[in-house]
C-alpha cells in the first residue's frame, strides 16, 4: 500500500509518512541545491556588492520560503496531500487546473533548464577528463544527453517517493563541495570582492537592494510546485518547520553565493569557468562533477513532485506509474533535445513571467486556511467531483480565487515589470512580490465574503 | 452514487477519524517560534545589517 500510496495523489496515511526531519531535510536541500542558484546569484550581483547582496538575497529566500511553508505546509503536512490537492479549497474541484497548470509549466522549465546545464556542464567534463577533444561541439551532444539524463531519471523514480530519498542520500554530498568552491573563491579573492562594482547597479541604492530581496523571495517562491509532494511524507506540520526553511531556504542563497562572487570577481556565474583560473583544470573538473550532481537530485525532485501532481487528473488517476514519469519527461526531453541553445537564452524571462503568479497564489491560500477555515478542511471534498461537493462552488471554479489571482499577477506586474524591470515608485521600499501577495489575500478574503453568505465553498460545514 | 475509489474511500475514512482524534494538530507554539525567528526576524535583522553595515554604496 505504501509504494501505491506515494505513486499517486491519494492523501497519505499516518504510517505511510515515515520521513523523519534528517530525510526530509537531505531531500529538499538536495532538491534546492542546483546550478539556478548560479543564476540567482549572478542576477542579484548584477545590483548588489558581495555582503550586501548576500545579506538582501538571505533575507529574500527566507522571507519567500516562509510565505511557500504558510501557503502550502498546513494543509500537505497535515492531511498528507501535494501541493495541487491543496489548491481544491481555494480554486474549487476543477478549478485546481489553474495552480497545477502553473506548476506543469514551472517545473517544466526548471527541469529543462537544469537537464541542459547538465548536459552543458557533462560535456565539459569529458573535454577536461580526455575523454572529449578540446572544443567539441555540444551542439550535437547535448540533446543526447539530456536525453540520457531523462531515461536515467525515468529508472531512478520507478520505486516511487522512496528511490527520491536514496538519491537524495547520495547527491546531498554535492552541497559540501558547493560551499568548499565558495571558500576557495572567498579566500583567495576577498580584497577583489569586497572592492567589487556590480555591472548594472542602478544609481537608487534602495532600488538595488529591494531588487536583491525581491529576486530572494522569487527564487523560494518557486519551490511552491515542489513542496507538497516531499512534505506530505512527513507526519505532521511540526515535523517540516525547520527542514523547509533551512534544508530548502537556507541551501538557496549559500550556493548563489558562489554566483554571486563569480559574477562580482571573474565576470562570470559559471564555477567550471573560474575555478579553472583560480584552482587549475583540477578544480573545474570537481566543479562540474557537482553541477552534474546537483541537477540530476534537483531534476529527480521536480519530475517526481510533477508526476504527484498529474495524478489529480482524472484521466491519469488510474494510469500507471510509468506511464506518469514519461508523461512529466517527455516535454522536458523534447525542449532538451530540439530547442536547448533558444530555451536557454529566454528562460530568464520565461521565469519571470511565472514567478508573477506564486505570490498572489501563496496569498490566497495562506488567508483561506488560516482566516476563512481556520485550519478546517474537508479531505473528502477534496477528492470528489461530485455534484453538490463543498468545493464545487460554481461549475468546479472559484471566482473569488481566480479573481485574486488575476488582481495579484496585475499588482506585480504594475510594480515590476518582470522583463524588463521597469519598476513603478512604490516598488523600492515594497517589493513586488508581498504587495501582490497582500492584494491577492485581501480580493480573495473580500470575495469570499460573498461566496459563504451564498452557501458555496463548505466554509459553513467547517 | 460516491465518485471516490473504494479503497480510496477507506483511506479517507481511516482520515478522518485520525483528523478528529488530532484536532489542532498544525503548527504548535515551538513550530511558530521557528517560523517567526527564521522567517521574521532573521530576514528583518538580515536587511538591517544589510543596509547599514557595509561601507560603500554597493
């Protein structure tokens, strides 16, 4: 019952949520551990000095990884469900397509985007190691791999949450060689660093650190799609507190780090590429052994935590386990294979635009469990579509719900500009993402105002 | 005529019946004093340093 239990999106039982903290904390640090944390960091030291940076995106991780844990903590460590099951409350029983719409397209990209870094970075590593002739085009290699990572993974997830944990046992090694990469760089460059001018700071300091913060709460806010299905095999809310904000807040910002310093120093994000100029060909091969290792635990946690949240389509409910992994890996392999180099130069912006809807999303969620229910939920709602359903509301959808995202998505939006941004005056001493969130729980709370004194939603049975 | 699964019909009674048994059972009083310390006040005390701190405009 176990292995069926944690291969589907049925709510777990008590003595099927059998990680401890120490597992669930090994999980979700390797799961938060990859080379984004590259990027993250290289995008905040395009504003920010080292310290400072560092100190702004720290307190932006955590602020976000917060805001995930109230959103989506309560009600998957406590009932034993994944984050898309948590969404039926709010957005209603079809309405939940919204949230795991959002979730497919994140985890998605992310998945993409880190199965060709480590196709990139695995290429590299056979030019340093011999294996490959120097300047070997990977244009050609990098699909095949990518390719080779997904059937990898494929094999990897077919005994369900339980082979997630063991590769988490093995690849959580990599965080150890992350932060000694960052200590050599600290070390040997500090005058370099502290000296250091952010290339595109902006000459408003308090826009360059509330940018610093507001690329710290985007960063966790994205662990929203992930969270749930590791979480809910814990046994209760008390058991994820500290694993989620230090095993998944903490791990972000440390690693960026190492993109930040590099961005500041040698111009460059990229480990394999300065760790060769500052430790020799040694080095950068150690660093693209970890990147390689910190994409693959990272890749494992997204299409296992996707293929979670497949199964609350009721065409995929009774499908198998393995039909569900090829269903999540497919698109990843063919982004991988047929668009790898073009994916790579827009994801910036394809993530900015998905960020927009995980703080408005966190919003609704946190004021419906904590105000409007009160902790109270109806599990058996949660897994019918049946007429008459508390979490009906009209048709299967929430307005209330869909409204307040809307109205969240434009305040971000009107605040930042996720591409370009342009950012309105209010943004310096706000941020984008709390003000969306707040927006977002005060239209839903109002809204929802209206949809109790109408008898819909099952806040009356609560 | 219940939509749910039969065995996923008992899974959610065996629930339900944990659920009354456990009620209040979400974050305890030492689960929000993490919350607050690592998700408040260690952002705040971070921003503080962080703006105040470091020399330089960066």
């Amino acid at each position: 019952m176990t292995v069926l239990a944690d291969e589907s999106g049925w709510p777990l039982l008590p003595t099927e949520r059998t990680w401890g903290p120490w597992r669930l904390t090994l999980t979700l640090t390797t799961t938060s551990a990859a080379t984004w944390c590259y990027l993250i960091g290289e995008s905040v030291g395009s504003y920010l000095g080292f310290i400072r940076g560092g100190l702004a995106l720290t307190a932006g991780c955590m602020i976000g990884m917060l805001l995930v844990l109230l959103a989506a903590g309560p009600a998957c460590a406590r009932f034993g469900i994944d984050s898309i099951a948590a969404t039926k409350p709010q957005f209603g029983s079809r309405g939940w397509t919204i949230p795991a719409a959002l979730q497919a397209v994140s985890i998605i990209g992310w998945n993409s985007l880190l199965l060709i870094f480590f196709a990139k970075s695995a290429v590299q590593l056979c030019i340093a190691l011999g294996i490959l002739a120097p300047g070997a085009h990977g244009a050609a290699l990098v699909p095949l791999l990518t390719l080779l990572a997904c059937t990898i993974i494929f094999l990897a997830l077919r005994s369900g949450a339980s082979s997630l944990s063991r590769v988490s046992n093995i690849l959580v090694a990599h965080v150890a060689v992350g932060l000694w990469m960052l200590y050599l760089l600290v070390s040997r460059r500090w005058p370099e660093l502290v000296g250091a001018v952010p290339a595109a700071a902006h000459p408003d300091r308090l826009w360059n650190y509330t940018t610093g913060v507001e690329l710290g709460i985007g960063s966790t806010l994205s662990w929203w799609p992930y969270i749930g299905a590791m979480i809910r095999m814990a046994p209760n809310p008390r058991a994820v507190v500290v694993p989620v904000l230090l095993g998944m807040g903490a791990p972000v910002p440390l690693l960026s780090l190492i993109g930040l310093a590099g961005a500041l120093v040698l111009k460059s994000s990229d480990p394999a590429e300065w760790l060769r100029t500052v430790g020799g060909p040694t080095y950068a091969i150690i660093s693209l052994g970890f990147v390689t290792a910190a994409n693959f635990g990272t890749t494992t946690a997204g299409v296992y935590a996707s293929a979670i949240g497949l199964r609350n389509f009721a065409s995929l409910r009774e499908r198998s386990w393995t039909t569900l992994l090829i269903v999540t890996l497919v698109p990843v392999a063919l982004v991988g294979m047929l668009i790898p180099e073009l994916f790579f130069e827009k994801f910036g912006s394809f993530l900015a635009l998905i960020a927009v809807a995980f703080a408005p999303l966190c919003g609704i969620q946190i004021i419906d469990y904590f105000c409007l229910r009160r902790g109270k939920l109806d599990i058996r709602a949660i897994y019918t579509q049946a007429p008459g359903s508390p979490y009906e509301f009209w048709g299967g959808f929430n307005p209330a719900a869909v409204i307040a995202l809307l109205a969240g998505c434009g305040v971000y939006v009107a605040l930042l500009n996720p591409l370009s941004y342009a950012s309105a005056a209010a943004y310096r001493y706000l941020t984008a993402s709390l003000p969306a969130l707040l927006a977002a729980a005060l239209v839903y709370w109002l809204l929802s105002l209206a949809v109790r004194a109408r008898g819909r939603g099952g806040y009356l049975q609560a | 005529m219940s939509d749910i699964a039969p065995e996923l019909e008992e899974r959610i009674a065996r629930l339900e019946g944990d659920l009354r048994s456990a009620a209040g059972s979400d974050f305890d009083a030492v689960s929000w004093g993490w919350i607050v310390t690592l998700g408040v006040v260690l952002p705040a005390v971070l921003l503080l340093i962080g703006w105040w701190y470091p020399p330089g405009n960066y």
